[in-house]
C-alpha cells in the first residue's frame, strides 16, 4: 500500500498550522460578538428630534442623557409619550438623534427642569474598531490558506509544486511475474531490469549500462501497468506510480516543479522504479497542434521532463518506466536513445498465451470438470489481458445467479456472447414482420460465410436481441489466429457483410435498415483494400494513406494529398468492389434459396441454430461456378 515518506516517522504535535487555525476561529468569534451582540438586545423606540423638544417644553421628560449620536431620555410617571404607550406609573426609555447645530438644547433643558448628563466613557470602543479592521483581512487570507493546504496535503507554498506520485515501500504492489501471463516476450525483456537491481554488480564491471528508460507500448488492456508493478514486485524496490496527467495544473511553472521534485526523491530512495502511465498526456510531439513557438504549461513540462531524463546517470539505480497506447503521438526527443533506451511492445496474446491467461483468472474460481481453457482460448481470438479476466468474471457471475456449485463451460460460452454481442434483451419483443426480416437477415450471412475462404466456422445463429441495437447475430470463430489477410479472404469477408441484405431483396423485394452496420464495415474493408492495401488492379499498388504505429481502435490512417481526379477514382473503385461483391452474394443465395427457407423457418421457431445442427445444414450449401474466379481475380 502507498507510504507517507513525510509523515511516516514524525510523531503527531501541535505546530504552527494547529496554532493559526485556532487564532483565525478566537478572531471570528470576537468579531461577531463585536458587530452583532448589540443588535440583539431590547429595541428602544426612536423618536423624531422636533418631537423630543415638544416634549421637553411640555414638562413630560424628568432625565435626559446627551451624546453625540444619540439622546436618550425618561418621561415622567403618568404622562403619556402620545405615541405608543397609555399614561403609567412606570419610567419609559425613548431615544432621538441630535441635530448638531441646536447650540441652545442645554439652555432649553435647564429651563423646563430636565436634569441631564453626558455618557459614561466607552473604554472597549476602541477594541471593537480594531477588530473590524484587521479581522476580515485576517480571516480572508486565513481561509484562503486553509483552503489550499487542504487541497495540496500542506501549505501552499511549500507544496503546490510537489509531486503526487504514489510511493509503494519494497514488495508492497502485491504483483509477481507470476501474476503476468500471456506476454512471456515482454517479460523476458523486463527481467533484466530486475536482475539489474538486484546484482549491479554484474553489469557494471564489465562496463554495461542499464537502459535509463523502457517504454511499454500496446493497446489497453494488455498488461502494462501489471508489468510495471510486477517489476517493483520482485526487484523489491521502492515503486514511485503517477499518471501523465498529475503532472499538468492551472498555475504555470507546476508541472515541471513536480517533474523535479519527482526526481529528487527518486533519487533519494534508489534504488527505484519510478512509472509514468499514460505518458502521451504528458509527453506528446511539441509539433502537434498549438501555435508554433507557443510555450504553454505541458511544453514547459516536458523540456523538464526532457532535461531530468538527461541528468541523472544510468547506473544511479533510478529505472523509469512509462507506458503508453498512444506511442505515435510522443515527441521524438522523448523516444531517443538516452532517453527511452528500449522499447516493448505489450501486444494482444496469441492462443497459448490466452490459455496461460486463463489459467491465471480461473485459478481464484470453482470450475467444473467439463471447462477445458484451450477451448475457451480458441473462441476467444483478438481479447486482451482485460477482456479475459472480464470473461472470467462474468461466467462466474452467471454461476452464482444460475446457483451452480462451480462454473461450468455453459456459463463461459454465456459469457463469451454477452462480451461480444452484448446483453441478451429478452424484454425486447419484435413483432412477426421484424422476426421474420432478422431470421432471413441472419442466415444469408451464415450461408455465404460457410462457403467464404477463410471466414471462420460458423457457431451460432440467433434472433435473440442482444446489446444495444442488434437485433440477431451470427457467431464467427475463427479456428486459428490470423495474422494475414489475403485478396481472397478479404473479398469473401465483404461478401458475407452484404449476405443479409442479398437475403432481404431476394425473399421481400425490399430491404431494411438492419443492414446498415454491415454496410458501414463493407465499405470500410473495400476503401482500406484499395488505399492501405494496395489491392485494386485498376489503380495498381500503391499507398492512398499514410500508416502509423495504431494501438487504439477507431482511430484513421490521414490521407495522402490526392488529385480531385485520383479521389474521384478511388471512389469509382471502392464502388466497383462493394457491387460486385454484392452481385456475388446475391448468386449464392438465388442457388441456395430453398436452404435459405428452410434454415429460416428453423430459427424462427427454435430463435438458436447452433452445434451439429447447424453444421449439417450449412454443409448443404452449394457454390456458384462463378465465386471462384471472382474471389481469385475480383472481377
């Protein structure tokens, strides 16, 4: 668990930030009592000073007190004040404000036998106005003060710049190498780290130097932060953790303050590890974006991010780790030699590595005898570390909610469709015309990707709702992972993308707008084959985009400058490819239209084809003469 290396060895006493928040509260509270205690006591009645003279030359006041803001004066027993009260025996108080310039009131009082007085000196008059003086200042910058060393963990002047990067004492991350699976490359890498730290000695007197830093570059999921902190684990070394974005502030000049201090107690503690995830918030190209020269908050934090990275030795015992999904965005001084020394890349496991994931996951749950992980691995292609132990999760879930005594292969492959198609809706009721649409929708997939090179086998077909908007799915699992694609492959993966809206044209004469995803990634897959792939035979081999180091799915390669007639070209191409393949799977499924009928009516009574009755339906399938050509030749 994290460590205070501040506090951790202090014993608790009263100090002068103890001291300042009981002078602020004493102030406050003598103000208040300054400025409002006096409101609260009995209001006497005010009087009009024309009034007042009245009642003087009336005979009806016995005593009078005179001050400079203020007369306050007693009538007689039994007069009435003529305002507000009946005749009593009983002295009653009013108050009037002078007039300064009435220079004859002590000749009027001595003629109507008034007997008057000045008041008693005030001898705390002048506290109270001390306090209204100095007290707001006092308690403004009091809390303002407070404010800040709350939010910063100290005072705000000694802390605002320092660092937030969590410290983990020797061994205290909990991680081993055993705890990592899957990416047995990178961790092979990340060894010598470790081996570093424990036996310098080794490499030092033969002269070797270990790498300053070690970038951990792949897509989310897979395992940096793990290997990080697995890394802190067996060296058992302190472990310094902060994300890219903790470094960057409002005030200018914070960031590079913490990058400083960061390394300073690095230093102190080396041996150490210090990790920076999420580096590309922190380090990304100085020329990306922004005005050129501009030397805004995160510019200034990474030159000193820069400059820290060159000033300490390799061999100071000081190893920094970063990782990021975002590699193609870093600066390039950041990614030199001397800097970021080596590179590993963490990328999505292959089968054995997806077993050896599982394994790990499964260990902490009850399976049954019937799970067999090397199945589960296989059905599981393109899933990262995350994703697997996610899958494990939620097959344990479905156990327990199902109340099974362990967790059986059933519950996994629920939970393999619940990742990839989504949530079963079963509230979710189509009306006859929809269910009807979506079945035929559903087979003229599975039929044309049963007869397509390199599809996959076919495991599953529903007409079950699931996830947000699919309304049916059909289930592809490749039976080997793949790392290639072929012209051939890709023109039957298009193909099959356009099986279900073939299947809707031939059966209905019109189609629907469940076809529209399929559209989308048809159209995609034919652009990329024409200007990242260089697979037209019309506009020859070559690059229409720009390839980059992509971790993160979503993001496009930028488009090369083209002429407005090349543009109009590949457009023309990408049409061509997206119509013959619809011709395509138009012919297949006219030829296999009394399979297209029967494999419909099935799933719509049993809303599931899957297992050996699917295969044996599907094996029935028969291929037009002219697919082949077309898939060799695309034309």
């Amino acid at each position: 668990m994290p460590i205070d290396t501040n506090n951790s060895q202090r014993p608790p006493r009263f100090g002068i930030r103890q001291f300042g928040g009981s002078l602020l509260i004493l102030l406050t509270i003598l103000l208040g009592l300054n400025l409002f205690l006096p409101s609260f006591g009995a209001r006497v009645p005010e009087v009009p000073y024309s009034d007042f003279i009245q009642q003087v030359e009336a005979g009806k006041v016995s005593r009078a007190i005179v001050g400079p803001t203020r007369i306050e004066y007693i009538l007689n027993p039994l007069v009435s004040d003529g305002l507000t009260r009946e005749p009593s025996d009983k002295p009653h108080l009013l108050v009037t404000t002078p007039i300064a310039i009435d220079l004859d009131l002590p000749k009027i009082l001595r003629e109507n036998h008034v007997e008057f007085a000045a008041p008693p000196p005030n001898n705390s008059a002048w506290i109270g106005t001390l306090l209204s003086w100095i007290a707001p200042p006092l308690i403004f910058f009091g809390i303002w003060g407070w404010l800040l060393s709350r939010g910063q963990g100290g005072p705000a002047a000694l802390t605002v710049g320092k660092s937030k990067a969590r410290i983990y004492s020797e061994g205290s991350t909990g991680v081993k190498f055993t705890d990592v699976a899957g990416v047995d490359e990178a961790k092979a890498e990340l060894q010598e780290i470790v081996d570093f730290l424990k036996n310098a000695e080794k490499y030092t007197r033969l002269g070797a130097k270990i790498p300053k830093g070690v970038l951990l570059v792949g897509p989310p999921g897979t395992g940096k932060t793990l290997l990080a902190k697995a890394i802190a684990g067996e060296a058992g070394v302190p472990f310094f953790s902060i994300s890219g974005s903790e470094f960057i502030e409002l005030f200018v000049g914070v960031g590079a303050s913490r990058v400083r201090d960061l390394f300073v107690q690095a230093k102190q503690q080396s041996p150490c590890i210090v990790f920076i995830d999420e580096l590309d918030a922190l380090g990304k190209s100085r020329n990306a974006g922004g005005m050129i020269g501009g030397n805004d908050e995160r510019e200034q934090t990474l030159n000193q991010l820069l400059t820290e990275m060159d000033g300490f030795d390799a061999n100071t015992g000081v190893i920094l780790l970063a990782a990021t999904n975002r590699p193609e965005v870093l600066d390039p001084a950041l990614r030199r030699p001397g800097r970021f020394d080596r590179q590993v890349v963490v990328d999505r496991p292959d089968k054995l590595g997806r077993e050896a994931i599982l394994q790990v996951h499964a260990s902490r749950v009850k399976l049954d005898a019937d799970v067999q992980l090397s199945i589960l691995a296989g059905r599981t292609p393109g899933f990262a570390g995350a994703d697997l132990a996610n899958l494990v999760n939620e097959a344990a879930l479905l156990a327990a909610r199902n109340n099974r005594n362990s967790v059986t292969m059933a519950d996994f492959n629920e939970a393999i469709e619940r990742v990839v198609a989504g949530l079963e809706k079963k509230s979710r009721v189509l009306s006859e015309v929809e269910k009807k649409t979506v079945a035929y929708h559903e087979v003229g997939h599975a039929i044309i990707a049963a007869l397509m090179p390199g599809a996959g086998k076919v495991e599953k077909i529903s007409i079950v709702p699931r996830g947000v908007g699919a309304l049916g799915y059909t289930l592809q699992l490749p039976e080997e992972d793949r790392f290639l694609m072929v012209e051939d492959e890709i023109r039957g993966r298009i193909a099959t993308l356009l099986g279900g809206r073939s299947a809707e044209e031939i059966i209905f004469g019109k189609v629907s707008t469940g076809a529209s995803d399929d559209i989308q990634k048809a159209t995609d897959l034919a652009e990329r084959s024409v200007t990242l792939y260089g697979m037209s035979n019309h506009l020859g081999p070559i690059a229409f985009e720009k390839i980059q180091q992509q971790f993160l799915e979503g993001m496009t390669n930028p488009r090369r400058p083209v002429s407005p007639k090349l543009t109009e070209a590949i457009d023309q191409e990408v049409k061509r490819i997206v119509d013959r393949a619809h011709e395509i799977a138009l012919g297949i499924l006219k030829q296999n239209r009394q399979l297209l009928e029967d494999m419909a009516q099935k799933l719509l009574q049993k809303e599931v084809l899957e297992g050996t009755n699917l295969g044996d339906l599907l094996a029935l399938a028969q291929t037009p003469q002219d697919v082949d050509s077309w898939l060799q030749t695309g034309e």
